[in-house]
C-alpha cells in the first residue's frame, strides 16, 4: 500500500511539474530504505502526500529539502515541543488544504465520461472509499479496475463476416479469461446454419495466446472435425504460429492471409 501510494503522488506532481519518474528506482528506494530502518525500529517509509504537496507549493526541487526538514523536525522536536501546543490544529490543517488543493482537477471527471465513461467506476469507488480510509481507496480502485480489465480480457472484441465461409477476426490477445468464451461464440456462429459453415479465424491482431486458450482451440477443432468444419487460421505472427505447432492440433491448418484461406476453402467446395 505505501508503494502503491508513493508512486500515485510520484506521478501526479511529476505531470503538474513537467519531469519524469522511474517507478522502478522509486521501489528500490522505499524497498531499501524499509529493510535498513528495520534494524533500528524505524518507522515505516513511504510518500506523504501532505508534505509532498507543501514541498511542491514552497519550491522544494531537490532531496536536499528532505535533509532540510528532518532537521528543523529533530530541532522542534527537542526544543520547541511546548511552544507547538498551542498551534490550533485548524492552522496546521488549513497548511496542508491550501497545499493540496491546486492539486484537485473536477475537468478530470468530464474527460473521463467524454472519453471513456466505465473509468468513472474505479474513480468513484476511489473517491469515496478515501473518506473512510486511504487504504481501503486504494484498494477498492485497484480490485474495480483489475475486475474491468479481466472483463476485457475474458470477452475479447470479434468482428464476423460471412462469405459463404464464415470469417471471425479476432481484435486482441487472447488468454485464460477470454478461452471458454471465445469457444462459445467460434462454435455458436459455425453451427447456426445448415450445413455448417468452415470458419476462418483471422489473427493478425492477436500477440498472445496461453495454455488455456490452445487447449480450447484443440476441443474446438475437434468437435468442429465430428461436424465436418474446417477451422483454418490466418495471419499468425510468428510467436502463435511456434505455440500452434508445438501444441500439435490434430488437423492444424493455416494460410498467410485471409484472402488465401478464402480461396482455398472455395476450391474445397467446389471439389466437393
């Protein structure tokens, strides 16, 4: 949680102060700096959003001003302690608001619902989840946004055209999310019709492809074969067409383009 909190504020002011941030160097830091404050009872280390902000507003450009803090902090600590106690605790708060409010932006949510409305979900869940504790925003957003991305990844976009030979173009990578219903449909739109239909699956957009998805692929084929359906693939990249091989389906046929399985299956059925 704290690195996941220290890379947010890393990044907003990064982006409202125009430079750019290494996440990885940032891990090694919070990650070292733990481990060795560990021997010594130190507290736990990671990004503070409030003294981040003040830092940003006061002109603070370097780690130097860390130093700098750390001193006048053990300096008040061992000094100034009862002079502190009569600071209203409205005065320290109204510090920290007047620094993070420039960092508010309300034009982000009607970007969001112009571009891309299903992101206000996380964003919502974030924002109203932080009045009860920050760390229970932070997971909330992060659970609602990983739900929408295995959302996308297990209903992956098909485009069908029908020729005569059914034709399904297949928009994305294809993973374990996405096996059982990309099955579905492949069988749903084959076996609609009679007779059935041979199916060419287009894959010049596919990068990827799991376990999972080769061993649907190899169920399909092999229901498609009892059917008597020829499944043809097309425009395999180099990666997906080495899996395919190596996973040896029984009947494996493909073609460099789907114009060149097109035609192919048209000689088929004019043989027939």
């Amino acid at each position: 949680m704290g690195l996941l909190e220290s890379i947010t504020i890393a990044k907003a002011f990064a982006s409202q102060n125009h430079y750019r941030i290494d996440t990885n160097q940032e891990l090694l830091a919070i990650g070292v700096t733990n481990v060795m404050g560990s021997f010594v009872s130190a507290y736990p280390v990671t990004g503070s959003f409030g003294r981040t902000a003040v830092n940003s507003q006061t002109g603070v450009c370097t780690p130097a001003g860390g130093i700098v803090t750390s001193v006048i902090v053990l300096l008040s600590l061992a000094f100034l302690m009862p002079a502190f106690y009569y600071i209203p605790k409205a005065s320290l708060a109204a510090v920290i608001i007047c620094a993070v409010a420039p960092m508010v932006d309300h034009r982000v949510v009607a970007k969001m619902w112009r571009t891309h409305k299903l992101d206000l979900l996380p964003f919502g869940v974030t924002f109203l989840l932080c009045f009860w504790e920050m760390q229970y925003g932070i997971m909330g957003g992060v659970t609602v946004s990983g739900a929408l991305l295995l959302y996308g990844m297990a209903r992956p976009k098909v485009k069908v055209s029908d020729d005569g030979v059914l034709v399904m173009e297949l928009s994305s990578g294809l993973s374990f999310p996405a096996a059982e219903y990309l099955s579905h449909i492949i069988h749903t739109q084959a076996l609609q019709e009679f007779p059935p239909r041979s199916v060419v699956l287009d894959c010049h957009h596919v990068s990827i492809i799991d376990y999972t998805v080769i061993n649907e692929l190899r169920d399909l084929q092999s229901q498609f074969r009892l059917q008597k359906v020829q499944l043809t693939f097309s425009g395999l990249q180099p990666s997906i067409l080495k899996a395919l091989l190596a996973a040896d389906l029984n009947g494996f046929r493909f073609t460099d383009s789907v114009e060149e399985a097109l035609q192919t299956e048209s000689v088929n059925l004019l043989s027939d």
